[in-house]
C-alpha cells in the first residue's frame, strides 16, 4: 500500500476515534446542562451561591463579548437609541426632584457612561462597580474634575462623602439581586442618601408576573413592576414610570419594516408610543422608580 492511501486510512481511524471522544463529550455536557437545570427547577435545592457565581461570571465577560457590554448588545443604534432615551428621562427627574442637590452616587457605574452625564448636573459624581478592570479603564479616560471612581462593592460606598448623597442612581442592580437580599440592599441605598436626598433605580420588570430566569449561562431575576411600588418601598416611593427604551431590544422587526431609526435616535421619545403599539404587555420591559429620604 503506497504512503498515500496508507495516510487516508490513518486519518479516517483518528476521525473515528475523535467522534467516540466527542459522543462522550456530549453526554457528559448534556449530563451536566441537566444537572444544573434541573437543580434550578426544582424546589428541593437552595442555589443562591450558584446562582452569585453565574451572575458574576457573565458580568466579568460582558464587555469583552457584546459591544457595549452594559446594554449587552452588539447593536449600535439599540446602544445610542436608549442612552439617549434614559438620558432625557433622567434629566426630567433630576429638574423635578432633585434640582439644585450637588452630590451623586452611580452604582454599578460600568463604563461611566451615566457618571459623565450625571456630572453635567452634579458638582460632584462618584462612579462605583465591582470590576477592577472597568474602573481601571474609566479612570484612565477620565477627564472630568468633578468624577471619581471607586471598585468597591456599595455596602463600602459610605466612605466616599461625608453626611451621605443628594442623588443616588443605580440600574439594573435588583434584578440581579436575589430576593433574600433585595430588603438589605434597598434599606443600605436609603441610608447613603442625604435628608431629602433622591433614589432612582432602574430596572428590568415584568407587567404581568414575574419570572426568575435561571440558567448555565445567565440569571436574573424579572419581578413585576408592582414589587417595586411596595412593602419596604412603599415609604419612600415618589414616582414611577415605563422605560420604553428597554424594548428596542424587542423591536427588530418594526426597525426593519418601517426604518425609524433616524427618527427615533432624533426623537427618542417616540418609543412611548412605538412599544404600546407593536409589542404585547407579556414582553420583558423596563421601569424607573424614584424614592425620597
């Protein structure tokens, strides 16, 4: 037999030997995809611990596999069309409720987007978030003398201002937060705010139910918006309100059709009636929910 052939049938024997390897590959995976799916399922088992790991792994990978890895997507205009959204939003909250407050504290600041544009209000903004290499990044871009950032988790954050903050923003906090520690978190926020001072939380909700989404690669916990207007934030809850922007993640399709884009990106405030229109109540959304001290 010539080297040639010979070759061929020792290629074809690995072939055979790498599929053997990759059956028992995957029902090895497949047996481990279950077996942490079906602790998820079931009622039998306490997985906050897991569930912690699964959340900070994602976010340890987020931005270096999305293109904005805060708004998890790769898209450009879902990236400029909800900034500029939340950023007209906000600023309405901030010139109804908190006019003329001088400190301000952005929880889980990322890549410090909201921190800049707090700080065109604020005369004095902290950034804060659990990534290292976040901070480390957002402190080297830094240019503005009024923004400090901090890698510390918030239960440290008291040490940063004295006679606490005027304005504290934190968004999509909660729904990663599992509902054990939803009360501490919400009681520690409160008390890093000045007398009066204003907390504005932002996050993914549900309009009917609520779904703690749990799985090998993701969790994250979507409650009514309801749950947020009551019990311990009943007190101190002042407003809240829809944030549509949350489902340009949803809109594909009505983007595509109707090619809308330019018009939202100069109007953001179309989303108010796009998403009414287009989309079902079922869908994932977003709220604002404002609180007083």
């Amino acid at each position: 037999m010539d080297k040639n052939n010979q070759d061929i049938i020792d290629a074809l024997a690995r072939l055979s030997e790498i599929e053997l390897q990759q059956q028992k590959l995957e029902q090895e995976y497949n047996y481990l995809q279950d077996k942490i799916h079906l602790a998820f399922d079931s009622n039998k088992y306490q997985t906050v611990e897991a569930e912690k790991h699964i959340i900070s792994n994602f976010w340890a990978q987020a931005y270096g596999k999305y293109l904005d890895g805060g708004y998890i997507t790769n898209d450009p205009f879902i990236v400029d069309a909800r900034f500029k959204y939340e950023k007209v939003t906000i600023d309405s909250f901030i010139r109804q409720y908190a006019n003329g407050y001088k400190t301000c504290l952005d929880v889980g600041c990322g890549n410090g987007r909201y921190t800049k544009f707090l700080a065109e209000t604020f005369s004095r903004c902290i950034g804060i978030d659990l990534s290292e290499q976040r901070i480390a990044d957002n402190k080297a871009e830094n240019t503005l003398g009024n923004v400090e950032y901090q890698c510390c988790d918030i239960s440290n954050s008291s040490k940063l201002v004295e006679n606490g903050y005027d304005f504290i923003f934190i968004g999509d906090i909660f729904m990663y937060t599992h509902e054990s520690n939803v009360e501490e978190l919400f009681k520690l926020l409160v008390s890093l705010l000045s007398e009066n001072g204003i907390l504005l939380i932002r996050e993914s909700t549900l309009l009917q139910g609520k779904e703690n989404y749990r799985s090998k690669n993701y969790v994250a916990y979507y409650r009514n918006f309801k749950f947020y207007c009551s019990s311990i934030f009943e007190r101190h809850l002042i407003h809240h309100q829809r944030n549509y922007s949350y489902n340009l993640y949803h809109l594909k399709k009505y983007f595509n059709v109707h090619q809308q884009h330019s018009a939202v990106l100069d109007n953001p405030e179309l989303l108010n009636t796009i998403v009414p229109d287009y989309l079902p109540n079922e869908v994932r959304t977003g709220h604002f929910f404002l609180y007083k001290k």
